[in-house]
C-alpha cells in the first residue's frame, strides 16, 4: 500500500520519509535526570537600557511586572524561580520560536528531532519529555499563549507580536494545570493600546536565509484597538544527503499571521480577542543520522497548518475581579519520512556479522506516512482579588476538550510494529477547581498556599490492517478508556529582606494524567495498549531575589529537589524491534541561578548558569527498556550556562551624529549529557555563539547578525543502534546575515 504525497513543494519525491516510526522508538530517551546546575544570566536586552538615576545617586532598575500567579506584580515579589524575556529582547536578539528561549533561560532545554516542530519539548530542571512524545497531552512544561494551553504538538509556534514570556520553573499545575509537572512558559501578546505605528523588518543571510516581518496597530474607535502582525522564514537544507536522487535535508519555510484586538466597552470591563495561524513546510521528521556523517535516505517531508482563537474577558465588581479564558486550537499535520537511513542501517546490521551494503536503502520502500490532526476547546472562568487588594487570592474552574487523531501507513523490512495501516483517535476532557491564596503578615512576611482537583477521562478508539508482514495479526480493534483523579497544590514561606530582596522556601505537588500512546505498537502483534499511569512530583525549593540600586545589580538563585514517581517513557527494544512503554522514578537536584550588572557608558552584562542532578531512582518489574536504578537522565547536562554582552549608546557613525550603535554578544554552553537511557554514549557539549551589530539613525537600524558562530552541527538526541554504532540529530550550523528594520 502507498500513499500519494501530499501536496506540496516536496511532493516530487513520492518515496520520501525520514527514519519516523522506527527513530520514533530508538529515541527511547529513558527518565535519567541527570543533574543540571544552570544559571543562566538574564537577557542582553534589558542590561541595554540606559542607565538612570535617581535623585540620590542610585540607578533605577526596571521593575518587572509578571503574571505568574495569574495577577500582575512585582517579579521580585513572586516566591517561584523565573526568568523574564521581554518583547524588546525577543525583537532585538532575533527570538522567532520557542525553543529559542533555551539560548536564554536557565535550566531550560528544548531539544528538537531535526528542526520537526512537535518535538521541541521543554526539559525543565530534567524534567521534559525525555522521549518522542507519547500523545499530546504528555507534555510537562506546556506552553500558554494568552491564557491558553496549546497542545504539545502546536506548542513550538512562532513567537510572533509578543509583550513578554515568563518561564516558571517548578511544578505550576496550581494555577496552570495542563501538565505542568516541570514548569510552565507563558506567553503574553502585545496588548493592544491604541497608539499608531509599525514596524518593518527585513534580514537576509547565508543557508538561503530570508525574513520579513510587519506589524502596526492603532485605534479604530475611542473604545476599540488593534494590532496584526505577519513574518515569513525560510532557510536552506543544512545536512548533506547522499541517496541519489535526493535533497538535502532541513531546509524550510514558514509564514504567520497575527490578529489582536482589545475593547473597553466601560469603566472595569476589557475584552482581548488574539488570533494567529502559521503554515510550515519543512524537510523534517526525525531525520536521524550516523554519528559524524552525511544522511543516506529519500528526504523527509513536514507540513503543519496551526491556527488559534483565545478570548480573554475581565470585569471589576466591588470586591472581586471576574475572568474568563476561552480557547479554540487546531492543527493538521503531514509527516512523510524514510524509515531507513543508510548509513545507519549499514552499519548496524555490520555489527551484528550481516554485511548490508548502503546501497540496498535506495528506494527500498521502507517509509511512514502520517497525518495528525486535534482539535482543541478550552474554558477558564475565575474570579480574584481586586488589583490593590492585601490579600490576593484566585478562585476558578477549567473544562478542556482534546480530539486528536492519526492516520498512519508503514513499511518496514525491519519491524512488525511499523508495518500496517493504523488509525487512532485520542480523546481527553478534564475539568479542574483550583484556588490560590497569597497573605502578607508580620509586616515582611507572606504565606501562600493553592491546591487544584483535576478529573481526566482518557480514550483510545484504535484500528489496525495489516501489510501482510511476517508476524503481524490480519486486523485488531482498541476501543477502552481511563479516569485519574490529581491533586495538586504548593505552600510558600517568603519574606522581604528590604524593599527590594526577596528569600523564599516552597513546597509544591505536581501530577499529570496518564492515557493511551498515539502510536499502537501493540496492535501489529494483536495486543492492546495498557497506557501509561499517572505522574506525581514532589517539589522542594529554596530561593532568593534581590534588586541593588546603588550598583545597578539584579540577581536571583534558587536550590531545588524533585522527587519525581511514574514518569511515563516510550522506548525502543533493540531485541523485539518494539516500543514499549515503560513507568520509571527519578530524581533531580541542583542549583540555578541569574545575574543583570548594569556596566558604564552603555554596556551591560548577563550570566546565568545551572547544575542539575538527574538520575533513574526506579525501574519496573519485569522492564524490557535498556535502563538501569543510577542511571543518568538522557539530555540533561549537568553544567549549563550563558553570558551576554550588550552595548547601547551614541556614536558619530559615519558622520551621522545622532546615530546609535547597539549590539550584543553572547555564548552558550551545554554540557555532556547522556544520549539514552542506557548510557551508552554522551551527546557532544555544545558551545553556542550569537552576535548582533546594529546603526540606528532616525525611525531606521541597518545590523548585521550571526547565528551558531562556532559552525558545528549540534547534537540534539541520541539513539544507540547496537554496541558503539549510534545515531543522532542535529541542528543547524553557522548563519550570518544583514537586516534592515524601520518604525514608522
């Protein structure tokens, strides 16, 4: 059986599919939260502002507002480790996606699967989806966009017309449910003020690559404002393919669309509608390639159409505030990818005393073919304190529907469970009561505790044909689900040193659902899928924060402990050529920490780094997964870090006296981290070089930019073939380019 391609620039190459189905287990990245001590100075861009004075000499910092316990105030105040990326940064330092942020923020990594956008999961403090993603649900540091919890497979969406994004670290599920087991993004949209003006942006570079963006708002009544927004991406193929009659692979492009609106129909009332949608074509999809090596496969296909509606309500009554979320995600996915890479293959089936030349992977007909699509409804209505309020408190209640399906035909020479024809539809619904109460006492202190009650119903209607591959039963059906009761909740102890420094202990509980995979590896054999339980995580955490004026310094650390019981991983059994699931225990440790010095005459510096300990603490009876109780956590390094040089100031550029000359310069470092579950390699550290030199004079910035200056190809997963022939991918290397940006 043979699927036409879909569409499409790539379609000419009908045969085309990157290592999919069968990488999707070899990435069998197993809970090995190895430890990570990551401080990673806090963005350029802020230390870029002009320093200001006070009457008495000090220098006034910025204070930051975020929303992390759903109510604007002081980040200082808030007693959770965070790190702030403001829409500034975000423009000036060239962030166009989420997993961009990783560069940024401390003790956060978004490795992807060859640029493949579902796959650029957070970790956070170890904690992430340390495999291919077992469904969509499965995330554990979810990404919100204006209130909303987008699907894991829609979370790696551009960051496009964006105020601010706050990266919470910790267990969020009080406030954020969704999963947030790790942690939580949230991100903000430019809120629209009525104010006239845009901008244009228009960059060009090396690796074909090419942007433009746009953006403007202004007022359409006294009581209505808007903004839109678009940008539209491409870059050029960055790994080399030999299989004849092939392209390389990676290159891609995306355009976006943004639509904000904001209406004040009266005195305490504000309604803010956003709605954005992107199309992505790529030649992605777990490309995975012999370690140091050029591919050898027919090139992957990846198209991705992404569109989202959040509605965001508030009204003051006397003595509360009323708000309300409401949300509408969809996304439809086509993923064409080669099951058999060559080199990869060769190699293999060579160290098991099997000589199979290259050759015999040229258009052998090993291939997946997938299409995902889900469908999303979310509604939040809550009611809390008034904005002056002492005490601050939170009162609300969550329903949430997912229906996600997956059409998917494979062939393979290798593996029964690839083989067949299999349709699978997932459905969730959850609702959720959860509250969260902040009270100041004893002048300096504050206690803050929330707690929140989730019940999740889980489905799975599953079919599956036959190929008539050796081994495989002629057709199977699935039709079962599952109910979980959580319980969530945090308590915190802070108290205020001065004005402008905070010290704070915490305790929180995080769970997360359990369900069924969207990949019924079980079916081929006749078998159903048990699923996977529930996650629970207990986190203790001790933390500090401080402002000081007098030398323009802000900084803040924090010790943290995860006790972490079921995380549920997919694997890959080299032995059965299966993908298990398996429930494992872990545990992560470490220390974080971020530093802003305002440096003189323009110029300021960021730090940040992080050690993290994260280690396999328990492994099921009876477990078929390579892995071991000790083992380190696949992808978690145990030293990460950043530092970040900024300039912003007036020159005599070329004559023009009022010109401005601002840039900055940045390196990141990721340490070793164990490439699987078995630890039986180490992906490559990874030293990470950005740079931006831009001339401001009037409304116009002419700069130029470099992306990965260091050039190396960089190691994002690992998977072990056999003995020492292993697997990987990568990302792109060095990116130089000229922009030009205007105001008007």
């Amino acid at each position: 059986m043979e699927f036409p391609a879909r569409g499409g620039r790539r379609g000419r190459n009908a045969g085309q599919n990157g290592v999919a189905a069968a990488v999707q287990g070899r990435s069998c990245l197993h809970l090995h939260l190895l430890c990570g001590v990551a401080v990673i100075l806090s963005m350029g861009a802020g230390s870029a502002r002009a320093q200001q004075l006070a009457e008495d000499g000090s220098i006034l910092l910025d204070v930051v507002s975020v929303e992390a316990r759903r109510y604007g105030e002081d980040a200082l105040s808030v007693p959770i480790s965070l790190s702030v990326v403001s829409g500034a940064q975000l423009e000036s330092e060239r962030v166009s996606v989420m997993e961009d942020l990783s560069d940024r923020v401390p003790n956060l990594l978004i490795p992807n699967y060859g640029d493949d956008p579902r796959t650029a999961q957070p970790i956070i403090r170890g904690i992430g989806t340390l495999s291919t993603m077992l469904s969509p649900d499965n995330s554990t540091a979810p990404t919100i966009i204006d209130g909303v919890p987008m699907p894991a497979f829609a979370a790696n969406a551009q960051l496009l017309d964006i105020g601010q994004v706050e990266v919470l670290r910790g267990p969020q599920g009080t406030l954020f449910g969704r999963n947030s087991t790790g942690g939580a993004i949230n991100v903000i949209s430019v809120l629209p003020d009525g104010k006239p003006g845009g901008m244009l942006i228009t960059e060009v570079g090396t690796d074909s690559a090419l942007k433009g963006e746009m953006s403007f708002g202004g007022a359409i009544t006294d009581t209505l404002y808007s903004r839109f927004s678009a940008r539209y991406q491409r870059r050029g193929a960055y790994v080399t393919n030999d299989h004849p009659g092939a392209d390389d692979i990676g290159a891609m492009d995306v355009g976006a669309f943004k639509s904000s609106w904001r209406w004040l129909p009266s005195l305490g009332t504000e309604i803010r509608v956003t709605a954005g949608y992107e199309k992505y074509n790529g030649d992605t999809g777990y490309p995975y390639l012999l370690r140091d090596n050029n591919a050898y496969q027919q090139t992957p296909v990846f198209e991705r159409d992404l569109m989202y509606l959040t509605v965001n309500g508030s009204h003051d009554f006397e003595h509360f505030t009323l708000k309300t979320v409401t949300g509408v995600t969809y996304y439809d996915i086509y993923n064409w990818t080669d099951n058999s890479d060559g080199y990869v293959n060769s190699a293999t089936f060579g160290a098991y005393g099997m000589p199979v030349p290259v050759s015999a992977y040229t258009f052998d007909g090993d291939y997946n073919v997938t299409g995902q699509r889900e469908t999303q409804l979310y509604q939040e209505v809550r009611l809390q304190s008034l904005e002056n309020a002492l005490t601050k408190w939170v009162l609300g209640g969550v329903i949430s529907y997912n229906d996600f399906t997956e059409n998917v035909y494979g062939s393979s020479s290798m593996s029964a469970s690839i083989n067949g024809t299999r349709d699978v539809n997932l459905k969730g619904t959850s609702a959720a009561l959860f509250f969260d109460v902040a009270q100041p006492f004893a002048e300096r202190f504050e206690i803050g505790f929330g707690m929140r009650y989730t019940h999740d119903r889980k489905s799975i209607d599953a079919t599956y044909l036959s190929n008539g591959f050796p081994g495989t039963v002629a057709a199977y059906a699935q039709d079962a689900a599952r109910n979980f009761d959580l319980l969530s909740g945090r308590l915190s102890l802070s108290y205020k040193l001065t004005d402008d420094s905070l010290i704070y202990a915490s305790l929180n509980r995080g769970t997360k659902a359990g369900g069924y995979p969207r990949f019924t590896g079980n079916a081929a054999i006749g078998e159903p899928e048990q699923g996977y339980d529930a996650t629970t995580v207990w986190a203790y955490e001790l933390g500090t924060k401080a402002r000081i004026r007098e030398t323009g310094t802000s900084f803040s650390a924090a010790l943290f402990y995860n006790d972490v019981s079921d995380e549920a991983i997919f694997g890959y059994d080299a032995l059965t050529a299966s993908f298990p699931i398996e429930n494992f225990d872990l545990k992560t440790y470490g220390v974080e920490g971020e530093v802003q010095q305002e440096l003189a005459h323009g110029f300021g510096l960021s730090a940040g780094f992080a050690l993290t300990h994260a280690e396999i603490t328990g492994v099921p009876l009876n477990s078929v997964l390579p892995a071991t109780v000790g083992n380190e956590v696949p992808n978690v390094p145990l030293w990460s870090g950043n530092i970040r040089l900024t300039y912003q100031g007036q020159t005599g550029f070329m004559g023009f006296d009022a010109a401005r000359l601002n840039g900055y310069l940045a390196y990141r470092y990721v340490g070793e981290r164990a490439g699987d579950t078995a630890n039986t390699f180490d992906l490559d550290p990874q030293h990470i070089i950005d740079a931006r030199l831009g001339v401001k004079t009037g409304r116009m910035e002419v700069y130029a930019y470099g992306e990965n200056l260091v050039g190396e190809l960089l190691e994002q997963q690992g998977a072990n073939m056999t003995g020492s022939i292993n697997s990987v991918l990568v990302s792109r290397g060095r990116v130089l380019g000229l922009g030009v940006a205007t105001t008007f």
